[in-house]
C-alpha cells in the first residue's frame, strides 16, 4: 500500500508542477520568487491528494471488482467478454467516421464510443449468456455433422436388439449421430423388465448395445425427448423421421415397408448384410458344417457365417461335422438366398420334381 500511494504522490507532484507551469504562462504572477512559490504549492497539494486518494482510485475499485469476479459464474465472465469484445469491435468501425467531428469532439468520440459501446456488449453478453451456450451448442453440433459427413438417423428397437449395427458402428463406417427416441428407450426397458424370459434378454441386449456404441468415438448416441402422437412405437418413429427429415435405421420388413409408402428414407441392416457377404457361384468349394439333416431323405443342413442355408445332397451322414462341399446351384429367394451344395467329389443325381398329386 505505501509504494501506491508514494507511487500516486510522486504523479499527483508531477502533475501539479506542469500544471502550475502551464497556469503560470497565461497569468501575470510576478515576481519569480511568487511564481516559484505558486508552483511548489500546488504541487504539493496534488502530491497530498495523490498520496491520500490513491487506495480510493486504486485498491478500493480493484477489491471492487475482484468481489464482482468472485461472484459472478464463468457463464457470466465468458458472455460478458464475449459481448464486450464484440462492442468494442464494433467502435473499432465507428473510430474513423467519429474522427471527422469538428474540433475536440473528433479526438474524444471515438474513445467515448468505445467506452458505451464495450459496457453495453458486455452487459447484453453478460444478460443472455444462456442464448450464447445455446448458440455455440449448436455451430459445434453443425460442425460435427458436417465433419462426420453423414445425416443423422433415427434408431428403432428391432435394430438395436439385433446388434449388429453396434459392430458396424465399432468399424467405422457409420458416423454422425445416430438418434434414440424417449420411447425406443422406454420400449427396451419394458422389455428388459418382463417376466418372459425371452423378451427380458432381448431388452437387456438392447441395452447393451445402446452401452457399447455410446462407448465408440465414431457415433453420438442422443437420446430425444419427442413424442409423436401416433399408434405405437413404429408409428411414433415414421411421424418423427418426417418431422425431422431423418432416415430410420432398422431391421424390421413391416416398419421397412410403411417408412418407404410414407416417403421417409430407411436403412435396412438387412440390406447392409446382403450387400456385404461374398458373392458364391457354381462349381465353388466352401466348408460349411453340418447341424440337422434336410426334409428330403438324404439332405443335410449347415449355414454360413452370414446365416445363408446350405442344403447339402447326401450330406445326412455328415451330421455334427464340418465338410467340405461344391456348389451347385444358388437360390435368391424373399427372405434370403439358399445355396444347393454336394460333398467334394461325389456325383448326385439331380432330383426330379415330384408329379401333382390329382
């Protein structure tokens, strides 16, 4: 406190002697020695101001504002910086045209304006801080979707069971923001909480899943709150994809099939699946393994990786073992392709078809 106020006592000195100075050019003081004696008083008095009113300009407004600082949210000192900055960049515009004003009004106007201009910025950024967050919430949320460089789209409960859209999300190739209704969530732990067996592990492998993808850093998992008035989960979920111009992301043939009548885009893991899995033609070699025999006397049944059916000819001995087979035939059907196989080296006489019964 005592280098202030020697501090402030040595300007206030300094400031009344060129202020005495100044005066004693415009007076008629006279003599000298009047003169000197005009100037050490009242450079004296300054000093003794500058000395008394130092914690008044200096410590008091600081103890002042570091309590306002200390009271004040960060909420609060971003919006006011923010606004403040903006008002003074905003005088920063106005300083040339201010500095055409006629006399000394040009010189100060521009400082003055600057003064008004970063208080009411910092007091409107200070009073709307809320709208602010919201505002750079959102460019930040713009900037993500443009970067992930995918729309957002709406999940439903058939595929977040089914899972596999948690693996192709864990790969990479599905990014953005992949959106769960209140009511999705609310179905999955319906199910999750139901004495069925069936339906409680169905709803906790929804859960699950939900969990692994809210995990990965490719994809934003949002919950949202919205509640269509529509018939049922589906319903709510198409009503939502055309209010929000979004795809829906799902598995289900019915819900596929009613999103496509309405005009809304849909996404079938489905058709994902189909599009991805190798391509097997005739005359082929693939090792399959046997499970159960066929509804021919003589057939065996085994499925691929993907799930794709494989009747076997004469491969009922091989039940419970893996073999290898040689295609002969592919059949694409509504629910799926079947794949027409004989074991490695065996010739199989085509089957004839059975005559209509009359």
């Amino acid at each position: 406190m005592a280098f202030i106020r020697l501090g402030a006592a040595l300007l206030g000195w300094f400031f009344g002697f060129f202020l005495g100075a100044s005066l004693l050019e415009v007076s008629r003081v006279t003599p000298v020695s009047n003169q000197v004696l005009v100037v050490f008083l009242l450079a004296t008095a300054c000093a003794i101001l500058g000395w008394l009113g130092a914690p008044y300009v200096t410590v008091l407004p600081a103890r002042i504002i570091k309590a306002r600082i200390q009271a004040a949210s960060a909420g609060d000192l971003v919006g006011g910086a923010v606004g403040g900055g903006a008002g003074l960049i905003l005088a920063l515009f106005l300083a040339f045209p201010l500095s055409f004003l006629p006399d000394n009004v040009g010189r100060f106007a521009p400082i003055i304006a600057a003064i008004v201009l970063g208080a009411i910025g910092a007091a409107a950024g200070t009073i709307k801080r809320a709208e602010l967050g919201a505002l750079a919430r959102e460019i930040r949320q713009g900037r993500r979707d443009r970067v992930a460089g995918t729309e957002r789209a709406l999940l439903d409960t058939s595929v977040i069971i089914d899972g596999r859209v948690a693996d192709v999300v864990k790969s990479g190739f599905i990014r953005g923001t992949l959106v769960v209704p209140r009511f999705i969530l609310a179905e999955l732990q319906f199910f999750a909480d139901s004495p069925d067996a069936s339906k409680r592990e169905r709803g906790r492998r929804g859960l699950e899943m939900l969990s692994r993808m809210q995990k990965e850093a490719t994809v934003q998992i949002e919950l949202l709150d919205a509640d269509p008035v529509a018939n049922g989960a589906d319903g709510k979920l198409v009503a939502l994809a055309r209010e929000l111009s979004v795809p829906i992301m799902t598995n289900d043939y019915g819900l596929n099939r009613v999103a496509e009548l309405q005009g809304v885009t849909v996404l079938n893991v489905n058709d994902l699946a189909k599009a991805v899995r190798p391509v097997v033609l005739p005359s082929e070699e693939i090792t399959v393994r046997i499970t159960q025999e066929g509804k021919e006397p003589g057939q065996g049944l085994g499925y691929l990786e993907d799930g794709t059916m494989v009747v076997v000819e004469n491969g009922a001995r091989h039940v419970n073992t893996e073999l290898t087979v040689t295609v002969m035939r592919v059949l694409q059907t509504v629910g799926g392709r079947m794949i027409f196989a004989q074991p490695k080296g065996e010739i199989v006489e085509a089957r004839r078809p059975r005559a209509a019964s009359h």
